[in-house]
C-alpha cells in the first residue's frame, strides 16, 4: 500500500469512528438483559455491558462501580475526564485519568483491598 492509499484509509477509519461515536452520542442506552453479574445494554450502534452493583459491597467499591458504568453507559465519568478510543476493529475503549476510582486497574486494588473478586472487563 502506498502512502496516499494509506492516508486514505486512515481517514475513512476516523470517518467511521467518528460517525459511530457521533451515533453512540446520539442514543440513550437500553436495558436488554441481566446476565447474573452483569447487564447487556444497547446504545445505538453499540452493545455495552457493565457490571451489575451489588448492594452488600462497601460504599468505597459501590461507588467506584457506579462510576464505571456511568463512564461505559452515558459516555461521562462522575470523577474524570474520559478519553475515548475506537480500534480498527471498531471496539470502543473508554479511559479514565489515572487517579480516578473507576480505572479498572484502580477498581482491582480496591476490590482486593475489600476482599472482592473482581475480574478486569467486568
Ligand atoms: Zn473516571
């Protein structure tokens, strides 16, 4: 692929994200299903799943939940300000600041600081 051909491409890859993103914007995110611990949901062009919030876990770690699936459902963190990312492969991925409570890696420590099994991708 020459270089030109290339930049083509590369711009109708941004083309297609940005439609999606401006789609994922547009739409308010359905409920489908509840799959034990987590929930399928539809947001225009997407399918997004988010972990259900259990009442029992210690408000620290059911707050950062709610944070997390804020940022996956609405497109907006309640604590940070997220930066969005579309793959080639047109996977969406949401990445919160790194001090915030609902980054997955933060999410781990703080599940296993409470004794909580917490699986990444949940
Ligand atoms: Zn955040």
């Amino acid at each position: 692929m020459n270089g030109k051909k290339a930049r083509a491409v590369r711009a109708a890859l941004r083309e297609r994200h940005e439609k999606l993103l401006a789609e994922l914007q547009a739409a308010e995110p359905v409920r489908i299903r509840t799959d034990g611990e987590r929930e399928v949901w539809q947001r225009g062009p997407v399918t997004l799943m988010v972990p259900v919030v259990p009442h029992d876990y210690p408000t620290e770690l059911r707050d950062a939940l709610t944070s997390y699936r804020a940022a996956i459902l609405h497109g907006k963190c309640p604590r940070c300000t997220i930066t969005k990312k579309v793959t080639k492969a047109g996977t969406l991925f949401y990445r919160h600041e790194a001090d915030c409570h609902a980054d997955p890696d933060r999410l781990a420590v703080l599940a296993a600081a409470h004794g909580v099994e917490y699986t990444r991708g949940i």
